[in-house]
C-alpha cells in the first residue's frame, strides 16, 4: 500500500521545479525544458456543457465507446479540479 502514501521527495522536487530554474541555472529542470501557459476559461456551465456534449457525441458509455468516453471525461475531471483549486484558495482569501 505504499503507493496510497504521500511521496515527499515528490513535492520537494515540485517546490524546485516551480522556480523555472534549468541545470545551467542552478536549478533542476533539463536544460531544454520548455515552460507553456494555456489560458482556459472554466465556469460550471462550460464543465457541465463540455460533459453533455461528450454524451451527445459517444451516448451511454459501454464498451464500444470505453476509451473515447474515458479519455473525454478524464480531460473533464483534470479542469474541474483546476476549477475546484481555484475556488478553495479564493474562500480562503
């Protein structure tokens, strides 16, 4: 059950990787690493209407249309918890 534990290495070495610093800088990130920003607007309707296009394009999820629906819906959960992130730290505000 190891894996059901934190790994604090993990986030030590994700607190070094935030400064952007490559090798050559004195940081951790390869020399070639390349930084990208995508700006995404995130509101409830756009989650919600992205989730019921997925079932208006693939219908019910089965196995025919596993993969697809998968993948569709995983790309859903990974905004919503940005969206969910964002919302915790501003109430903590």
């Amino acid at each position: 059950m190891d894996f059901l534990e934190p790994n604090y290495y993990e986030l030590k070495e994700q607190k070094k990787a935030a400064s952007g610093k490559t090798i050559a800088q004195g940081g951790i990130l390869p020399d070639d690493n390349v930084r990208i920003y995508v700006l995404m607007d995130l509101n409830a309707d756009k989650i919600m209407w992205r989730l019921y296009r997925i079932y208006m394009a693939l219908d019910d999820p089965d196995y025919h249309n596993e993969t697809e629906f998968s993948t569709a819906v995983g790309i859903i959960v990974a905004q919503l918890e940005i969206y969910d992130q964002v919302w915790v730290a501003r109430d903590a505000a």
